[in-house]
C-alpha cells in the first residue's frame, strides 16, 4: 500500500498534465505545428528507437556530458577543497572566479571555437564550463560550513591533520558536495544543446536543432523529452548514492 500512496504522488500530475495536453489536442484548440499530440510524440519516439537513430544520439550525447562532468567533478572538488581549507588561496584566486562566473557557457562559444576548433574538445569545454562553478561553489560553502563543534572538537584532542581531514572536513562537506554534484549534472545536460551548436552531426542537442530547422516538432519534443528523462535518472542516481554515503543525514520531509 506504501509503494502504491508513493507511486500515485509521483504520478498523478504528468499523467494529468499529459491527459489534459491530448484532450486540447482532441479538441483541435493547439495546433499540432505549435505543440503536436501525444500520440505523435510517441509515434516518432518509437520510430526513432526503431530505426536506432534516437539510441545514436544518447550515445553521443551522454559520452559527451559524462566526460564534461567528470572533467567538472575533479576540477570543482579539487580547487573547492583548496579554496575551503586555505583562505589564502582563496584570496589569490577569488576575483579571478567571481569575473569567469558570471559568464554564460555559450557567451565562451567563440573563443572555444579558436581555441579548440569545432570537434569533440569545444563540446565537451562548453558542458565542463556549465557544470563546473555549482560543484565548486557547493564544495567550497560545505567545508565552510562544517559543524564547528566537530572542529573544536578535533582540536581538544589535537588530532593530525589527515585525521582531520577525513573525519571531520569531508564527512561535514559531503552533503553541500552531493547537492553541487546533482546541480552540476543538470546543467551538464542544459548545455547539451549549446555545445551540440558547434558543428555537431550526432546528439540529442543535434536532433533538437534538425527538428526545428525541418519543422518536425513531434521529433523536437522527443528530443526535449529525452533530456528530461535522462537527467531524472542520474539525478537519481546521484541521490541514491548520497543517501548510501550520507546515511547520518536526516532530511527534513514535512508535516507535523
């Protein structure tokens, strides 16, 4: 009964989102040029994983916004965790990050297209770009925000820095650090189709931008569709794992 009360919560309103869009679609109030049907939407899905043109793309796509990431964790933890545990450091660097914040990834699209020209390099530079500040940011405000009844603590029983750092700067870290990642991979997936600008001819940004330029929006919606999709589940995926790593951490849920 549990798993059927949390199911229906979860599904009521797409389902109700989803019903009211094919009852106005029925009822010939949108034009299927503007917003086509469900039922076409889902035709055109099933046709493009037949024909394996839709699993192409997700390869491609996916590869790219893994290598982005990951490019984007390593960079984003290291240079956090030096900006948080040395505020000297911190002083050196922080205009430099606070300036380069503020740009949008695609605001960069010129001078990665000098830099790395128009293959894999530039799409990836762009996702990593997107990716990058809200992993840094997180893991910075974590260390920083580290119970400093567990830091007095430490320092009571004088215990050496390596044992401070892992049992008390990266366990109080962990939680802002896991909220960076999960922000960082859906802009990951947000710059998907800037990056895919870039002379690309594979991707789920590519076949977003072919549906618009041949006015196919049923096929534009399946791409939009697929990116949700995709970054529900690693972001799932992410959470799945905080919660394994983070099992100390209560969150709160609501009600009384």
């Amino acid at each position: 009964m549990r798993f059927a009360r949390s199911l229906i919560h979860r599904l009521w309103l797409p389902v109700a989102l989803v019903a009211i869009w094919f009852l106005f679609s029925w009822l010939g109030l949108i034009s299927p040029l503007l917003l086509p049907s469900p039922v076409d939407v889902v035709r055109s899905g099933f046709e493009l994983l037949g024909n394996g043109e839709l699993a192409r793309h997700v390869a491609v796509s996916l590869t790219r916004v893994l290598q982005g990431f990951a490019l984007a964790a390593v960079l984003g933890i290291s240079l956090g965790a030096a900006i948080g545990l040395s505020p000297a450091f911190d002083k050196s660097v922080d205009w430099v990050l606070q300036t380069l914040k503020p740009i949008p990834p695609i605001g960069w699209f010129p001078l990665v297209v000098l830099w790395f020209g128009i293959g894999e390099v530039s799409k990836v530079f762009i996702i990593f770009l997107g990716a990058f500040f809200p992993i840094l940011i997180n893991v910075v405000d974590g260390i920083r925000q580290t119970d400093h009844r567990h830091v007095e603590l430490a320092r009571v029983h004088e215990i050496g820095w390596w044992r401070f750092l892992t049992w008390v700067i990266i366990p109080g870290s962990l939680p802002s650090t896991f909220t960076g990642l999960r922000i960082g991979m859906g802009f990951a997936w947000t710059c998907v189709v800037a990056a895919e600008l870039i002379a690309a001819e594979a991707g789920i940004g590519y076949l977003i931008v072919d549906a618009r330029q041949t006015f196919h929006p049923d096929v534009l919606l399946v791409g939009i569709l697929t990116i949700g999709i995709l970054g529900t589940v690693m972001d799932a995926g992410l959470r799945q794992l905080d919660r394994r790593l983070i099992r100390w951490k209560q969150p709160f849920r609501g009600g009384a």
